[in-house]
C-alpha cells in the first residue's frame, strides 16, 4: 500500500523538506536564479537520468494531454495530465512548473522560457551539484539512451556513449542500447565502459545455460557508505524490439533472483540499496510492493516525471519510487542521510533541465560540435515549415505521428497506414523548419523499413486489440510502456476499460466506409518487430512527402472516439487533446 498524500506531505513537513518544488519568492513566483541552488543535505547524493533518447542538444518536448491509468493506477501519478497534474502537485496554472510538466498552454510556454534540456546544459548542472557535494555522489542512467536521434544511429551509439563517460555517469542499465545488436552491447560494456561506468542488468541471462551477461549489481562506497546499484533492463526487449538483435538472451520480470540479490547486497554490507529500472512506473510501483529490501527504485521507460517520490511500503518498510521523465529534460537529486547502517532522511528535487538558465559547459559542447560536424548538411536539410505544433507524447496519437502516417499513405498509395506508439521523439512549434535532422528525431531505428502488407478487417482488429492490452492491461506486470499504434486513414472506437478483445469497437475509414470483417486492406508500415529483407527506410519516405510541400499543417489527428472514461483525470478535454492547442 502507499502511503496517502496527507502522510506523504507530513512526513515530508516533519523532515524540513519543503523544497520538492521550485525555489518561490515571496510572491508564489519561481526564483530562477536560485532553481539550481540547493544547500547540500546528508552524506551521500544519488543523480538520476533517464530515456534522453540521444538528444545531445536543446529542444522542445511537448508531455501528453492523454495518459490513461485503470484500476488503482487510476488518478494517480504518471496518470493525470494537465490541469489534474497542476491541482495535484500544487502548481500554479502558469510557470516554468506547468511548463515542465504539462502540455497547456504548451507553444506561448515554450517561445517564453524556452528549449529544454542538452547535453551541455546537463554537464553544467551535475558539475555544479557534484561540486556543492564533493565525493559522495553517484550519477546513474536509466537507459534508452544510446538510441533516438541521426547521429546515434549514424554513430552506431558512440557520440552517446562518449557523451555519458564526459558527463561521469557511474552505472547504467538498458532497453534500446540492445536494438544495435548483442555483440555491439558487449563490445560497448567490455571496451568502452571498461573501468569507467558499470552495466547492470540481473534480468539477462544467457538462453541456454542461463548465465548472467552482465554484472547483476555493483557495490560503490560512497562517502564510507556502501551503495548497492542493482539494474533491471527493460523487461520485454525481446518482444517490443527484435528478438533477432538478441536472439540469445532473455529478459522478463525476475521478481525471486532481485530479491536474492537485495538479500546478497545487504550481506555484503550495502546500507543503502538501490533499484535502477527500466521497467516502467506501475511496474515498479508493483514490484516496490512485492520485494522487500529496496530503499529507491530510480525509474524509467515510460517517459514520466515525479515532481514528489511515490511511497510503497511493503512486509519489511518503504521503498521510495522516483522517475525522471525523458528527452534530457530532468535530472534527479536524492540527498541521503545515512545513518547506523540505514537511511534515516532523505530529500528529492527533480530538476527541470531549462537550457537558458544554464550556462554550456565548455568540454561537453566541444564534444557535441565535434560528433555532430560530419553530419550538419545532411542535419540541416530543410524539408518544410509546419504551420502546426508538432509532436508525439499521447496515449493515442499526436500531430507528428500523424504526419507520419499522412505521409506513409500518400507515397506508398495504401488505404491505411500503421505507426509504432514510441513516446520519444521532440516537438516543433508553429514556423518551425522540419529538418532531417527533427525528421530522425521521430523515426531512427536500427530496423526502420517501410512495408507494404495486406489484412482483412478482423486481423486489423486483432492487431489493435493486442496493443490495446499491453496498454491498458491492469496487471502492470503486463503492460510494455508504448502507446497505441498510430492509425492513418481510418477511425476506431475503444473503450479502455473493458478486458481483451472487447476494447474496440466500430472501425471506419476517414471517409465514412466501415471497415469489413472480410475485406482486405492494404496498410503501410514500419517498425515491425519481423525479420524482413532491408528496404527504404521510414525517414525517406516522409522526406519524399515533405518535399513537396512548402509548409505542412497538421489540424487533425485520427483518434479514436474513448468511451467509458469521461471523468478520467489521465484525459485533457477533448478539444485539446484532440489537436494539442494550447
């Protein structure tokens, strides 16, 4: 069970931590140029990033206006959006605080207080905090960032893997690191991060023998304190990503070898443990529950920032849950007072990464520069100019999904088209150019192959019913962290909370023509999980649809019509949440 909001906000009050929010002047207002400034607490300092997804510069990133949570998860965080998320956190309407966390209000916020994160900036932020707390911190990445824009894929990872041994990252885990192929991972792990930065991971083993590929844990004495890091790669590679990439090893949930492990630490005289996850947010909520012995579980996957830790008790105490959302947009302090062998107090701040609050750090600006020049024309290409706030982030779709599958339809001649639900990927404002460069944001993958397939109406179906379970599955344990495949040329109803293969509904096409059971339809592509023969790729083609376009406006998604949830806080109202309008 968690603990309540009133013991949470308590306890919090008992312990003098009155800044999990922003540093406020008299007036309510955030003082920017103290958000950074926070007087050391304890003696050891965990930082937190995760899911940057290879974005080394500055952007924009729009969080979603639908994030849907069912049974317990409902209306509680990462499942609430908007004006809910405001009201819960106790923010104010506007503010640099809305803008890091919602979607309101989101171009006029963006043009006001700017791009945020990048690598630069980052570097800046954990010098100074590491700096304020020398020799006590530890600096862990939560994955899936090797993966995400041109350059990484055109760098097979290495300007981001450059960039975190720059930025002093001392442990990281794993998820879309493995789509680059297993023998690329361990080259990385037994070469590059040899004696630098640790690989966790205790939930990959080896198909045959079942021999651990990494390191389980490591144990780093930190301040004469010893701090356990166990990892947890993202449960479910092999099944979200090809399982041909890593045809040998196995992944999953090991609820019974991570509590040996906790137990094995604790034995070896760790005092504070700690989970370092890719699995998700109510997946670890759930885990936190079950196994005992964890004081943090520092998450990943889903894409979601905590403002304020989520409490879990479970048989033996509490373990404290806190994600740091994604895109670079975040970082985390957890200031530690350790103790007589425990953790008697501790203190969270989750950092919005605002780019014009924090000055570049000069080697990390030299590196991105340099990793970057081979690339800039092919970067810089300038496709068109949207009229239209482009983005992503959305149970459901977005406007960039929907250029996306606008495009895949239109080049490829097809009645629909299918886009994989990823939550990575930035966001453009109104008279923004659309370069390559943006294009790739949305699209690079080691496997982006652009096919042409044929399904009658009952597989497509069945095609939207399964990625509506892994979605809205209310066993956590069963759920991968996507959203829903993004639809073009046809509409759909679902109703969320009903259970497998009841949730859609009436399927039509945009213009009107249900979509028959015993039809066949011709869909286009990408992304499929299937080993299939090398093609054009996705970014090409939606380069060829650019190109012949001066400027692109995007008014319209294809959502489906939700029903059954009129009164859940994870949906913004539908206007809003419909097109992304502020």
């Amino acid at each position: 069970m968690s603990l309540t909001r009133r013991e949470f906000l308590s306890l919090l009050a008992a312990a003098g931590t009155a800044s999990v929010g922003l540093p406020r002047m008299a007036n309510g207002a955030v003082r920017p140029d103290s958000l950074y400034d926070i007087p050391p607490f304890g003696n050891v300092s965990l930082l937190h990033i995760t899911d940057c997804h290879a974005q080394l510069t500055p952007t924009y990133f729009r969080e979603p206006s639908i994030n849907i949570g069912l049974g317990e998860a409902a209306g509680r965080p990462p499942h609430i959006v908007g004006d809910a998320f405001l009201k819960y956190f106790r923010y104010a309407p506007k503010g640099r605080e809305a803008y890091a966390f919602t979607y309101l209000n989101f171009e006029t916020a963006a043009r006001k207080y700017g791009k945020v994160g990048g690598f630069a900036h980052l570097a800046t932020l954990v010098k100074q905090l590491r700096d304020s707390r020398p020799g006590r911190t530890l600096l862990l990445d939560g994955g899936d960032t090797w993966q995400g824009s041109a350059t990484a894929l055109w760098t097979n990872g290495q300007d981001m893997i450059d960039a975190t041994k720059l930025l002093g990252v001392d442990v990281m885990t794993g998820h879309w690191e493995f789509t680059y192929g297993a023998d690329r991972v361990k080259q990385v792990v037994e070469n590059d991060l040899a004696g630098k930065m640790d690989f966790v991971a205790q939930n990959v083993s080896d198909n045959a023998f079942g021999d651990l590929i990494f390191k389980p844990y490591v144990i780093r004495e930190i301040n004469n304190v010893p701090v356990a890091i166990i990892g947890q790669a993202f449960p479910y590679t092999p099944i979200a990503n090809p399982r041909h990439l890593i045809p040998d090893w196995t992944f999953g949930i090991q609820e019974e070898q991570l509590q040996r492990l906790v137990e094995e630490a604790r034995e070896k005289g760790a005092q504070v443990v700690v989970l370092l996850s890719h699995g998700g947010m109510d997946a670890d909520f759930k885990l936190a529950g079950r196994v005992t012995g964890i004081d943090i579980i520092l998450g990943g996957h889903t894409h979601d920032a905590l403002p304020e830790p989520h409490v879990v008790e479970n048989r033996s105490g509490k373990t404290w849950v806190i994600h740091s959302g994604c895109n670079g947009k975040f970082l985390s302090l957890v200031d530690l007072d350790v103790r007589n062998g425990r953790i008697e107090d501790i203190r969270y701040r989750l950092l919005p990464i605002f780019s014009n609050l924090l000055p570049a750090d000069p080697a990390m600006a030299a590196h991105i520069q340099k990793v970057r020049a081979p690339f800039l024309k092919r970067l810089n290409e300038k496709l068109a100019v949207t009229e239209s706030t482009l983005y992503r982030r959305g149970n459901f779709s977005g406007t960039f999904d929907q250029l996306i599958v606008d495009a895949l339809r239109a080049v490829k001649g097809t009645d629909i088209s299918f886009s994989p639900g990823f939550r990575w990927g930035t966001s453009l404002l109104p008279g923004d150019i659309i370069t390559m460069e943006r294009l790739m944001d949305q699209t690079a993958i080691t496997y982006p192959t652009v096919l042409t397939i044929e399904r009658k109406g009952s597989e497509i179906k069945e095609i939207l019913e399964d990625v509506a379970d892994n979605l809205f599955n209310k066993d956590a344990y069963l759920q991968q962290g996507g959203d829903m495949v993004r639809v073009g040329g046809m509409r759909y109803a679902i109703s969320p909370d009903e259970p497998m293969g009841r949730r859609i509904g009436h399927m039509e096409t945009v213009d009107g023509r249900t979509i028959e059971a015993g039809k066949t339809y011709k869909i286009a592509t990408w992304g499929s999980v299937q080993p299939h023969e090398p093609g054009v790729p996705v970014w090409d083609v939606v380069a060829e649809y650019l190109r012949g376009r001066r400027s692109v406006v995007m008014s319209h998604a294809d959502l489906p019509k939700i029903s059954g949830l009129e009164d859940n806080p994870g949906i913004a109202s539908r206007a809003s949440s419909a097109v992304g309008t502020s």
